[in-house]
C-alpha cells in the first residue's frame, strides 16, 4: 500500500510562517512531477540480493539510524497515529451510521490510548460508489457524518488535548458525480481536459477501447461517453474517473484544496492512490496487472533502490514524510528469517533522512487479528511499536483484537470485486450493550460483530489482563528514549521465534521475542547475547504467554507458547 503520510507543501510555507512543521511537504512531488514513472512501462527488476545475516550488526545500523536520530525527532517521527474510520467509530445521533460527533464524544478513548494523531478516512461528500473515495466536493462535509461547523469542533477539541489531525485526500480521481467531471463532458472550459480522455480505436469499423489496461479491481480501465463520444479513464471503479495531472489547472486546483484545509488548522495529510496519478501519454498497450497488487508484480518501473527513493524521496527532493508500507500485509505463518530478510530490504533501501511506517492493518484490508490470529496480535503490537525509524499507524479496533464480521451478500455496501474490506470495517466496539454502544439504532449501517458481547473496550477495561491494556503498556514503553534512538538488533532464534533488540547502553536495554509459530519454543538467549544477565525480567508478556509481567526468566531456558511473545528488559 504506496500511499503517503505528509503535512503540507514547501511551496506554501509563506502562508503558515508559524505552522512551518505542519506545511514542510506535499504535494512538492506531485507538482513536481516526481509520480510521472509512467505506470504502465514496465522494466524487469534486476535482482542484487545477497546473502544477509539473520541479524543486523551494530555497525551497519549507525549509518541507517543512529547518525539521523541525533538531530531531533518531528512530533510525526514519535507520534502514534490512529486511523479511524468515521462511519464506524461512534454515532452521535441515533442514525446507525458514525460521525463527527461521535468522535468528538470518544476523544477521551484516544487520549488513553496515548494517541498523538487521528488519520481520518474521507470525510467528503460522496454517493458513496468506493466509501468515500469518490468525492463530488473537495471542499465540503459529507451530510451523512457532519457538518463544517462539526469538523471545526472536533479539530479545536482534538488540538485541545494535544492531539493533531491528518485528512484523508484522494488526488487521483474524483467522482464522476463531482462538478469538475460533469462539466468536462460538455467539454466546458477550462474543464475539457481534466480528466483522461482519448478516442476510441476502430477496427472493422467496430468501437474498441484505446488499449489493453486494467483497472486495479480487474476490470477494463476505459468507459465509453455517450455525450462526448470518447473514453475516459478510470484506474478504480468506472464511477471514478482519473483526473489527468499533466494539466496544470488540475494540480493547481487540488494544491488550492491543500491550502484550504491548511487554512481550517488540519495538520497534515494522507495521499490516497499515488503511484497511480500520472499515465504515460502514448497508451501504448502493456501487461495486464490482474488486481494491482505491487508484490504479485513481477516487473517495476525500475530497481530496487529507485524504486524505494521514488516513493521515499532523499534529502535534496523529498517525496513524502512516509510512505504508508504494507510489508506486514502478509500472511501469520511467516517464518524469522522471513521477517528478518524483509526488514533488511526496507532498512537497506532507506534512502538518507527518510522514514518508515509499521502498519499491520487498515481499512482496506482484513482485521489483523483474523489475518495473524488473536492470539498474535499482542506480539504483532510489539513489533509495530517497538521497531526503529518509523511511525506506528493502528487502524480503530486492532488494540482490542477486533475480528472480521461474516457478511452476507445483501449486507454489504460495495462491490464484491474487493474482498476483505467491508468485513473489516464494521462498528466499533465499545461495550456489550445491543449494538456495541456504537449506536441506540436498531440497525446499523454495517452489521456489529456478535463477539462484542465479549470483545469491547468495557470489558477489556475491567479485565486484569487484556489486548487493550497490552497494548496500552506496549504504546507507555514507547515514550522511552531507547525506542526513539537506540540501536536495533534482528535475530532468528529459530526457525519461527523472532526477536529483536533496542539498546543504547544508557538506560535500560530491551529484547522482545515472538513465537510466530504454532508449537512450544524452548528458548537459550545466551546462544545470541551473551551479555544477558541470568535471570531477566519480563516487562511486558503477551495475553497467552505463560509468563506474567514482572516474573524473572532464565536467559540459558525458558519456553514460549505457540504465538505467545515477550518484552524482556535488561
């Protein structure tokens, strides 16, 4: 998933001399024409993989780490961003859909979970063909969730409790509902070419589309316009046509946007869809991408290291402050060494000063805790908050272990050619009360989950030991120092316990270990750090682990449950 964490656009920074941290990126790469690889001309990748180690020496850190970790971090480098999907998190009103309101109403929830910034899926008005993701107002709230006088009360709240807020924004495509479109059909200036429009090719006399693309949801990337005589191009669903970002008024109108919720005090924002908004301009045909999911692509727009800079940026042309990755997107039975070459390749192509993300869910894809299991998701947090040079961003409900809910047919809202999605983003889960106390609506706009009679914030609250407290304890570790700037290191304790370390040899040093595997592990640390005391404490245990926070364990043996995971302190 190559989308993009960014707060702003250099090229605005003259009108927020006091938000300049707020404002430093953008849309500089788009502008720029950073996103013009053309995406549809394709190289083979030439493959440079040696060998790796199965941990990271200390050396080779100091020059991916710790040289840029001595200046000071940015509140988005330490911050814990929360992704909350409005619909679903709380409603306000009684209608069985979330809203602004709603998390207006639940801003306390945030502030226990240590949360720094609130991702906000789109927010906009939309007839709603792809959950907000066709938009007919860049500019405005959809009436469905809120108003405009709603949206600057929950930033003013959020902002009050310390807490920054990040917009969902889709430069791609808009709806084909959206004014802009409606007015380059009839071919109005200047909105005749806002969008891709090519001819129809001919053969035998009979209408063909231009080429042989594909959409990302497997279907045509072309529709035919009866009005204008022509096909427009849409790389998502047919109601989403591109907008074509080599028109100058079109980058024009959408940094003017950016300027806009600047302005009304948003704090950064979220690129939806990046490496899909230029295409090449000869459409010559290409290789069918079947569901345009980047790791069953066997060919790129060029290697390795261009690839990762592309999307990264370096220090002179920066492209993002993180892309949003999506290497935890995989599936639970993931051996170490699995884990251990696939963070060596995201740590080794890191170009200078740029930064990661550690995301394990998201809306789009299915709950983490049915992609890894429940009982891995304490050891998955472990990771996804614990590791170096990159900002941890948690999709609502993945600290309580929430699962994917069965849907029927006849429940869902959008087209079964995405699968996955919809499961996922059903009403939180606040309590046991009849619709999880998200909403007093008998029904919802998306079914709740049944185990919520069990699986709740309320529950998990009063609980001595739960996911939520788990992860509330591993998001506290956090805020020390060692996570912020101290050493890492990767180790394959067997061929399905991984583990890693953080040190900076000044304050307490941490090892956290996970058995993704589903038998017991007996466990010597010695073999891999022989500075280990004895005896070690664990500090943080997993809900099925069979140690307790604060037992002692023996560095030479100790075993670890199927799943189960453990931060040690030493």
């Amino acid at each position: 998933m190559l989308n993009k964490i960014m707060a702003g656009n250099k090229e605005l920074i003259d009108l927020h001399h006091e938000e300049k941290s707020n404002i430093e990126l953008g849309l500089k790469s788009i502008v720029n024409n950073t996103f013009k690889e053309e995406t549809n001309l394709v190289y083979k990748v030439k493959n440079n993989r040696t060998e790796r180690k199965t941990k990271f020496i200390k050396e080779n850190l100091e020059d991916i780490f710790n040289k840029k970790n001595k200046t000071k971090l940015d509140w988005w480098q330490t911050c814990l961003i929360y992704e909350i999907y409005p619909r679903s998190f709380k409603d306000s009103i009684g209608t069985g859909m979330g809203d602004l309101r709603g998390i207006i109403e639940k801003i306390p929830y945030l502030k226990y979970l240590g949360v720094c910034a609130v991702w906000l899926t789109p927010i906009y008005p939309s007839p709603g063909v792809d959950s907000g993701y066709d938009i007919t107002d860049y500019r405005g709230i959809d009436e469905n969730i809120g108003t405009m006088e709603d949206f600057e009360e929950l930033k003013n709240k959020l902002h009050e409790n310390g807490i920054k807020i990040i917009l969902d924004i889709v430069p791609n495509h808009t709806s084909d509902k959206h004014e802009w479109f409606i007015k380059s059909v009839q071919k109005e200036e200047p909105y005749t070419d806002y969008y891709v429009w090519v001819d129809a090719k001919y053969v035998n006399g009979t209408r063909q589309v231009p080429n042989n693309w594909m959409a990302v949801f497997g279907k045509a990337m072309w529709e035919w316009n009866e009005i204008r005589q022509q096909y427009y191009l849409h790389q998502f669903f047919t109601q989403q046509p591109d907008l074509n970002f080599w028109n100058p008024l079109v980058r024009k109108d959408i940094k003017d946007m950016l300027r806009f919720w600047l302005d009304k005090g948003v704090n950064g924002f979220r690129m939806d869809a990046v490496p899909h908004i230029y295409e090449r301009q000869d459409f010559l045909d290409s290789p069918i991408l079947n569901d345009g999911k980047l790791e069953k692509i066997d060919y790129t727009q060029g290697l390795d290291e261009c690839f990762y800079e592309k999307f990264y940026g370096n220090e002179t042309n920066p492209g993002a402050h993180f892309p949003l990755n999506s290497c935890f997107f995989a599936p639970k039975h993931l051996s170490a060494k699995e884990y251990i070459d696939m963070l060596t390749e995201l740590f080794s192509n890191l170009p200078t000063g740029a930064w990661l993300s550690w995301i394990i869910g998201n809306h789009d894809s299915q709950r983490a805790a049915s992609k890894f299991g429940l009982e891995l998701i304490d050891g998955m947090h472990m990771i996804q908050l614990l590791l170096p040079t990159g900002t941890p961003v948690v999709y609502m409900g993945d600290e309580l272990g929430m699962t994917n809910t069965y849907l029927r047919d006849d429940q869902r809202h959008y087209e079964a050619l995405v699968p996955n999605r919809e499961r996922g983003r059903t009403p939180f889960q606040w309590d046991s009360s009849p619709q999880a106390g998200f909403s007093n609506k008998t029904k919802t706009w998306l079914p709740v989950n049944p185990n919520y009679v069990t699986l709740n914030v309320e529950s998990e609250m009063a609980a001595r030991r739960s996911h939520l407290k788990i992860f509330k304890e591993i998001a506290n570790l956090r805020e020390l120092e060692v996570f912020r700037t101290g050493n890492v290191e990767l180790y394959e304790i067997s061929e399905y316990v991984f583990a890693f370390s953080r040190s900076n040899n000044i304050f307490k040093n941490y090892f956290i270990v996970i058995n993704l595997g589903s038998e017991l592990e007996n466990i010597n640390l010695k073999k891999f750090k022989k500075s280990f005391s004895p005896k070690i404490i664990v500090k943080i245990s997993s809900l099925y682990a069979e140690q307790s926070n604060g037992d002692i364990v023996r560095a030479k043996s100790f075993t670890l449950r199927p799943s189960a995971a453990l931060v040690l302190e030493y």
